[in-house]
C-alpha cells in the first residue's frame, strides 16, 4: 500500500467504499472484505447516512451501522481514517432526489448525530456535503460544517457532488470567516471521459475546469466514485453506459487495452493506475463485493505507468 495525506491524517490511496456493506453484501463477506483491505496496508473507507435507502426495509443506515460493528468488533477505529457523508438522504414528501435532506445548518447537525450513533464513535475523521444543496445558502452550510470540527464531531469537511464555482465559492466564504475550509472534492470520474450531452442528474463529473482549481489548492484531495464504471473496462468489448459513448471512445478503449497488455494488468488496475499517478493524485473509491475484485484492485496501487504509457492515455480520451 501507499499512502498520503489528508489534514493530519494519513490515509491509503486507495479509499473502500461501502455503499452494499450490510445490505447487498451481507455481513460476513463485509467484514471478509474490510479485514482483507485492512491486512494489505488500507487505512481509509467511505460511506453515507443514506446507504443503501432504496432497497426495500431499509432507513438508509445500513453501511453505517455495519462498519459500526466491524470497528468494534475489531477494536481498530484509531487505526481507521472514517468518512461519511449526509445531504442526500430522502426526507418528507416527493420523489427521490428532489426530496433529500439537504444541507442547512439544523440537518447538517441532526444528520451527522445519527451517523456518529450508527458507526459507534465519537467523530469521524473527514464529513462531506454528499450532494450540492442550491436551496441553502453556501453561508450557511459552510458555517454548519465549521460548526462540526470546534464540536469535534469532525476532523475535516469536504463536499461531493458540487461543481467548481460553488466548491471555490465556499472555499473563499471559509477563508473569510476563518473557519476550516473544504478540504476534499468527491466526484464521478474515469479513465473514459463523459459525451458532451452527458446528463447525471445530482452527480458531478470532474472536470478540467475543476483540474485546473486543485492545481492550485494542494491541501484539497480529490476521490473519484465510480471509476470503473461498473464494471465497463472489465471485459474488452462489453457496452459502456450511455454517458460514456461518444466518437473518442473507441480510441480511449484501445489505448487502454494495450497498455493493460504491455504491462500484463489488467484494464481495471490500468485506470487505477493512471488516477493515482496524474499531476493531480486522485483517490479512486473502490466499489467491491468479492476478495478477488479487492486484491486486483489493491494490486493497482504497485503499478506505475510510464510517462509514455500516461502520455498515450492521456492523449486518447
């Protein structure tokens, strides 16, 4: 495993997302799967006060509540950098996602209570904003979120799912005030670039206009969800999702297939590979449900791409 950096915290580069943890992934092969990433070096894992909400008898708690079980079952929650999210949750009446939680200053307090309750801990080590909240004013988030870490209920803040402007803006408003600002973007991002006329909803694609504001912010981490587009680059010829195809993506397909074979990867640990390697490091979220699917992943974080190698991706998408 490798590692950096987040606030004074040292984290994986690789970061285990829980989303189906105690949901879709039962118990035993959740806690198989966090004992293994743990074995191999991994220190950091994400979830949500929302997971997994839209499988039937579920309050959205589910991941939280089984990595609350783990932590205590294995005694190890100081040796375990811990992040969450809240915001996205659905509440009142309406249809899902116009009806989540948000992010005003009474939500963001309850919200993060009930995470601390279901994980079994007294803070957690980084809290995110999980989806932008245009109704509530930046102000008022970003004072709710310093609010948290003089509580001591967090470490660090960061957002997902917010695009530059608003992310910059509220960087700006935390530097003013003198509060902790932002200090990680988690956003939708892949070796294949989205088409043009990609809608995703609520979700955030990383941009190079959001590329270029990092550059200049070292001590913000930028996570990657969904970097293997759910399984897209596993097997040369399998479809894409319609966001993904446009005129340069049987290009960006090729190039990664033969670097995948110069280097006897596979195409999954490649795009790993070309994220952790960038001028600006990303953490890929790593989605999994089987040991086999972690260890290709953790075998990723040893690879190193040559500047030909990253050039010739870099120039196919």
């Amino acid at each position: 495993m490798r590692y950096r950096t987040l606030g004074s915290r040292r984290i994986s580069v690789l970061c285990l997302g829980t989303l189906p943890f105690g949901s879709a992934v039962d118990d035993g092969t959740s806690f198989a799967l966090l004992d293994r990433f743990v074995e191999r070096g991994g220190t950091f894992v994400d979830t949500a006060n929302c997971y997994c909400f839209w499988r039937e008898g579920s309050d959205g708690g589910d991941s939280e509540r089984l990595l609350g079980r783990w932590l205590k079952a294995r005694g190890n929650r100081e040796e375990m950098v811990l992040a969450t999210k809240l915001g996205a949750l659905p509440a009142g009446a309406g249809e899902w996602p116009a009806n989540r939680e948000g992010l005003s200053a009474r939500t963001v307090s309850d919200a993060v209570r009930g995470s601390l309750n279901r994980l079994g801990t007294d803070r957690v080590d980084l809290l995110y904003g999980h989806v932008d909240d245009p109704r509530t004013a930046l102000e008022e988030t970003v004072g709710a979120f310093a609010g948290l870490v003089r509580e001591g209920l967090t470490e660090q803040v960061g957002m997902s799912n917010q695009g530059r402007e608003r992310f910059a803006a509220s960087r700006e408003l935390a530097r003013l005030a003198g509060f902790p600002g932002y200090a990680a973007l988690q956003q939708r991002h892949s070796y294949l670039r989205p088409a043009p006329e990609a809608d995703f909803d609520y979700q955030v694609a990383l941009d190079e206009p959001t590329l270029d504001y990092v550059r200049s912010q070292p001590e913000v981490t930028v996570l990657a969800y969904a970097a293997l587009l759910n399984g897209a680059y596993a097997q040369r010829g399998r479809a894409v999702p319609a966001e993904y195809e446009h005129a340069g993506t049987a290009r960006s397909l090729t190039a990664l297939a033969e670097v995948a074979a110069e280097t006897g990867a596979t195409p999954n640990q490649v795009v790993y590979a070309w994220m952790l390697g960038g001028d600006v490091a990303v953490v890929p979220l790593v989605g999994v449900s089987s040991l086999a699917q972690l260890d290709e992943a953790l075998d990723a974080v040893e690879l190193d791409l040559t500047a030909d190698q990253r050039a010739r991706l870099d120039a196919a998408r």
